[in-house]
C-alpha cells in the first residue's frame, strides 16, 4: 500500500487534473490518496472534496491543516496518518503522465539502503527538464544552499554523462518523492520549525544519508510540474 500525499489550499486549476490523473494513468492500484488542505475557502474546491470522497471512497482522505501555511508541518501530518507502508509526497501542480511511474519509484524504494527516491519532472509547456536531481551549492550568481539539476534542458537530452537519463544518488525534491513509511519516521520527518517553506527537502535528503540511507533519482518515473 502506498499513501499519496497532497498537500492544498484551493487553486482547483492545479489540484484537480492532478489527482484526476492518478486513477487515470496510475497502473499501480494499492495505493490511496490524502488531501492535507490548508484552510481552503474556494467553493469549487471544496465541492470537488467532495465529490472526491463519494466518488472514491475509502481511497480518498481529507486532512485539515487550519494553521499558518507550513508545507513541513503539512507533510508531517499526512504521513502520520497513512494507511501505506510507503508514502509519496506530491504536489498539487504535478500530473502523472506515464503509468508505471508508481511501480518504478517503488522498484527503488523496496531496497533496503534506499531512503527517498525522486523521479524525473518536466515543465509542461515545453517537455523541458523541470527536476532531476538536486545539487549542494548555488549555480553561479545566484544566492542558494542547493539547486535543481539541468533545468531546461530538453527532456530527450541525456545531460553531462547521462545523468538524465542514469539512476543516480543525488537529493530530490518532494515535488514527487517516495519513501517508507518507518524510514520517514525513524529520521524525525521535515522539519517544521525551521524549514516551513523551501529546502525541507533538501535538509531531509542529508539526514536520510546521515543515517545510512541513499537518496536516489528515478529517471524512468516522469510527470509533469507545473511548478
């Protein structure tokens, strides 16, 4: 069983064809779907909720969250209450677009030593490289504890050495990651008290491999990331 999470505040514009394409494009059929909403107030949102919660039953789950925005404390919140033995963080502006992205995440993250694993994101309108991987540093002029790794680029271009194309270990960002449930847990979850917004990710990435975990990127898993 796998738990997906959501984290949301309104914006139906992005929330809806992402989990529409779950059902529609996942082959992968254990799984379940969590919403962590954030206070939402749009009226088509919460009419979509429910419609969700007829329509998919127990394999769908609303999580209030009615606190100041903490992306970290969202997270938190949605993994402490999953069903799954693995849980996937997604954001709500991504859409799967390939069917066995599931079972290949998964592939990775059954591995014993293996913590996150990330897949491979691309910007919708061009197909250009969103995410593959998140480097240590700032690219040059600019002010940054990490990056993503060959933004832009074509999503058919192999990147220096093949890296786009390689199963690698590298940090990834929870736009799309998957990880075990315990694993999650054992190393304390995001931290929501001093990373709320930006580089939680990145922070739990170091401390998976602090504890003897590799973060690892899937290239064969794809979705789009509106970002």
């Amino acid at each position: 069983m796998v738990s997906i999470i959501i984290p949301n505040r309104d914006k139906i514009e992005f929330l809806q064809p992402c989990i529409e394409s779950l059902p529609k494009r996942t082959d992968y059929t254990e799984y379940e779907i969590l919403v962590v909403d954030n206070d939402s107030h749009d009226p088509d949102v919460l009419q979509y909720y429910h419609q969700l919660e007829r329509r998919l039953g127990d394999k769908f789950r609303l999580l209030c969250y009615p606190h100041p925005f903490n992306f970290s404390a969202q997270v938190n919140l949605g993994v402490e209450a999953a069903r799954g033995e693995y849980v996937v963080l997604l954001n709500n502006d991504t859409e799967v677009i390939q069917s066995n992205w599931l079972e290949r995440m998964l592939s990775l993250g059954q591995q014993e030593n293996v913590g996150a694993v990330g897949a491979r994101l691309l910007f919708p309108e061009t197909g250009k490289i969103q995410h593959a991987g998140v480097m240590s540093g700032g690219l040059p002029g600019a002010d940054a504890v990490a990056h993503h790794q060959f933004v832009g680029m074509e999503g058919n271009d192999p990147g220096y050495m093949n890296r786009i194309w390689s199963m690698q270990r590298t940090m990834v960002t929870a736009a799309c990651m998957l990880i075990k449930k315990s694993v999650y847990q054992q190393v304390g979850g995001f931290d929501a008290t001093n990373l709320t917004v930006l580089y939680n990710d990145v922070d739990f990435c170091l401390r998976l491999e602090a504890a003897g975990y590799q973060c690892l990127y899937q290239p064969y898993a794809s979705l789009v990331h509106h970002h």
